[in-house]
C-alpha cells in the first residue's frame, strides 16, 4: 500500500458583522485555531477579493497544500453572498454582486456545507430558546432568519427554517414554532412587507395570551438585530439576540467540517 499526507488548513469565510461582532467571531473560533492553522477571511467582497486572496496567501505559505474553505452562511440559500465566493474561486460565471478578481492557490481547496439544519447547528439554537423559556406549554417560539433576496432561495430558506423548528418544537414541548425570513437586503417593501408579518405573528400570540421567544440563526450578536426589534416595537416578546458563534457548539461544528472534509492517509 501507499499513504499520503499533507498540511491542511482551515479558512473561514465569514460576512463581516462590525467591530463587535467580527471580535466575537474571532473569539467564537479561537478553540478551533488553537487546533488547526486558520485563516478568517471578513467581508461581503462586493467590489474586492484582496482579503479572501490574503487569507489563502497566510494558509500557503504556512505550509498547507489542502485548504478547508468553510463558509460562514446560515444557510447555502444565501443567494449573492455565496455565489459571490464561488465566483472568487472559478466555480461559478455568475458574480452575486459585482465581478471581483478570481482569487488563486496552489494548494486543493475543499468546499464544506454552510450552517444549514446540522445537528450541531439545531442544539444551539434549542439552546438559547432554552435559555428564555419558562413555560414551554404556554409558548410560542419565533425563528427568524436574515433570509435571502431572490424569492427561489427564500423558498429553500424558509424550507429549513421549517425543519429546524419541527425539531426545536419536538424537543422543547412550546405550544408553537413559528419561521420568518426578514429578506433584510430584499427591495424595501419586501422587507416592510416581512417586518408587518412578523409583528402580526407576535400580537397574535399576545391576543392568545402565549408568551414570545424570539431567536434565530445568525451567527453574530451584531446582525439584524435590532431591526428586528423595530418591527415588533411595542408587543411584548422576550429575545435571545445572542450569535451562534457565542455558544460552544460553533466551534464544534467548523472543527466537523474540517474533519468531514479532509480525507485520512491512502490505505
């Protein structure tokens, strides 16, 4: 038999969150980077590639001949930000936003899966619905997501945000699971149009005498937020605001991705 080895490395693609957020990105994966060489690469790369082409740069010349790209994306719906990084990388004709600069690498680059409904993924969500929660029975659970533009992908969007919350009402025992997709970068009247759905959603509960949770999938305490909070303005709701990077479980689920996508040695 023969064996083979090589260095692999780990880069992660995320948006970009602000100061705050993009710190508690970093701190969110620094049990990972203390594991695997990494490199994180911010920003939604409208007009540029230099930082994404940065990171494969450091990964190089460290030594690695593999690179795990992870990107950073609740869901692989996420319409223009992913197709934007796959056209950096020659995978796709199709630039999202703008044409950027093709990125280059000497080293085999591996793709892993976005965030999606990965066990790992649901835990932490459960997690902080959990953490808000007092009496399952009488509440109603709202997950809400950034949500893509493109109304094809907010279809596959709102598909996963069904099947997370099968789960999240199966083993929390809340009276209900609600889903909405904000389309935050959707034309304005798509996104004022999701903001009144949204609020009807909790008034309804507050007519019913349900107490509200709200919590989402989005990887930063620094997202959308607030905006968010301006939509349901004066009902009466309670909201876990936390990122999936802030619970344990994030780190866990970059690390599953970089031993799910690196083949062990030839036997």
């Amino acid at each position: 038999s023969s064996s083979a080895c090589w260095t692999c490395l780990d880069a992660v693609l995320a948006h970009g969150y602000g100061k705050v957020g993009d710190e508690a990105f970093r701190s969110g994966l620094a049990p990972v980077a203390g594991k695997y060489p990494m490199a994180v690469a911010f920003g939604m790369s409208m007009t540029a590639s230099r930082h994404v082409q940065q990171a494969l740069d450091e990964l190089t010349a460290a030594g690695a001949d593999r690179i795990v790209v992870v990107p950073a994306l609740s869901s692989s719906a996420s319409d223009d930000q992913l197709r934007q990084w796959q056209y950096m990388f020659g995978l796709t004709d199709d630039p999202g936003y703008l044409q950027t600069p093709r990125v280059t690498t000497t080293a085999k680059v591996t793709w892993t899966p976005a965030l999606e409904d990965h066990p790992l993924v649901i835990d932490m969500i459960a997690d902080y619905a959990r953490e808000m929660s007092t009496d399952p029975a009488k509440e109603l659970v709202l997950l809400v997501s950034h949500g893509p533009t493109l109304e094809a992908d907010n279809a596959k969007n709102l598909a996963l945000l069904e099947r997370i919350a099968a789960r999240l009402k199966d083993q929390g025992g809340y009276s209900d699971v609600k889903v909405m997709s904000m389309q935050n970068d959707a034309p304005v009247a798509i996104r004022r149009a999701n903001g009144r759905t949204l609020r009807r959603y909790v008034e309804d509960a507050n007519r019913d005498g349900k107490r509200v949770i709200i919590v989402t999938n989005l990887q930063s305490p620094r997202s959308i937020q607030q905006q968010v909070e301006n939509d349901i303005a004066g009902t009466d709701y309670v909201f876990n605001t936390k990122g999936l990077v802030q619970h344990p479980n994030y780190a866990r689920w970059v690390e599953a991705m970089a031993q799910q996508a690196t083949p062990g040695p030839d036997l």
